[in-house]
C-alpha cells in the first residue's frame, strides 16, 4: 500500500493516519506487542515518505492506547484511568 501511495502518480498532499496499528486479535495482543506495532509502522511510515513533500497527520486509534490485557472486567470502576478519562467526557 505504501509503495502504491508514494508513486509519483499517486503521492498525496497529506496524509491522515488513523491509528489501530496493532493485529485486532486485541485479547491477546500484550502491551510489548502493541509498542513494537506502533514502531514498526512508524517506521515505515518514516522510511516510505521520506524526501517527499507529504503531511503526515498521525492519530492515535483506541487499540494503541489501551490493550485488554491490562483492563480488568472483575469489578465496575475498577479501570481508573479509563473510567476518570470518561468522566470529562
């Protein structure tokens, strides 16, 4: 895909990337696991659109932020920092 979208044909303006770089098998994905997706596509992401006149617009997507093996489901409120994140919502 990124050799496609670096062509000079198709070489965009700017570039809006949405996040979710982990695989979505997310109950088993650990928090090593989601740093490591998040680097490898940076870096090919980097590495892609370098020496281009391109902006790259990186957004943070909800599996990259907070992988299932850190919340706990064995009681309501448990998870503080989402629970107090949601609350200034």
């Amino acid at each position: 895909m990124l050799d496609h979208v670096t062509s000079p044909e198709n070489l965009p303006d700017m570039v809006f990337w949405t996040g979710d770089n982990a695989s979505h098998n997310v109950w088993a994905n650990t928090a090593d696991e989601t740093v490591l997706y998040t680097a490898t596509v940076s870096t090919m992401m980097k590495d892609a659109f370098a020496g281009k006149n391109v902006t790259i617009m990186p957004i943070q997507g909800n599996h990259d932020t907070w992988v299932e093996e850190i919340e706990s489901f064995s009681a309501p409120g448990i998870n503080y920092e989402i629970n107090h994140f949601k609350q200034y919502w």
